[in-house]
C-alpha cells in the first residue's frame, strides 16, 4: 500500500471495542501541504467520534475514502500483516 501513496493513520480496535489511533510520526512531511489543515481537522474529528460512537465510526472508517484521505482495512488482526505491525509500531498515538 505504502508504495501507491504514504500511510498516515493507523486505527485499532482492542477487544473492549475501543479505538486507538495512530498517526505518521512526520504526518507535516508526507501530507501535500494544501491538505494538511483537511487531514489534520479529519483526525481530530476521528478521535472527538471514537469517545461516543467508536463501533459506528471504526465501521465508516473501514469503508470510506474522504477527500484525499484513503482508508485500507488490513483485517481482524493486525499481528497477521507484519509489514503494517512494523510500521504502526514507528507510528504515534494521539
């Protein structure tokens, strides 16, 4: 996936439905600078959701592109995709 264009977020579920985020460490880097500020308001709406509605709002993530952001569901497990397990580990949370 990286190849086609950077991964910048990372959302995990734990099994308590509870969502965690994880963003590009360089998010200012790899984000074009005219989509910076979308991205950016986009994430702090995630996380504002994911206190109130986290299930719904994993379900809408896993599904929608919005604007120039692009979501891939990786699948039940993120432990069964090494690759993106080693990445998100370099990722923060917020």
């Amino acid at each position: 996936m990286s190849h086609i264009a950077p991964v910048v977020l990372f959302v995990l579920k734990d099994g308590e439905g509870s969502l965690r985020f994880f963003v590009h460490p360089e998010l200012h880097a790899v984000v074009p600078e005219n989509d910076f500020s979308y991205i950016q308001t986009l994430l702090q709406d995630y996380h504002e959701r994911a206190k109130l509605h986290s299930e719904s709002l994993f379900k809408k993530i896993s599904s929608l592109g919005v604007g120039p952001l692009v979501i891939h569901e990786a699948g039940p497990n993120i432990s069964e995709y090494p690759a993106l397990l080693e990445m998100c580990s370099s990722f923060v949370q917020f």
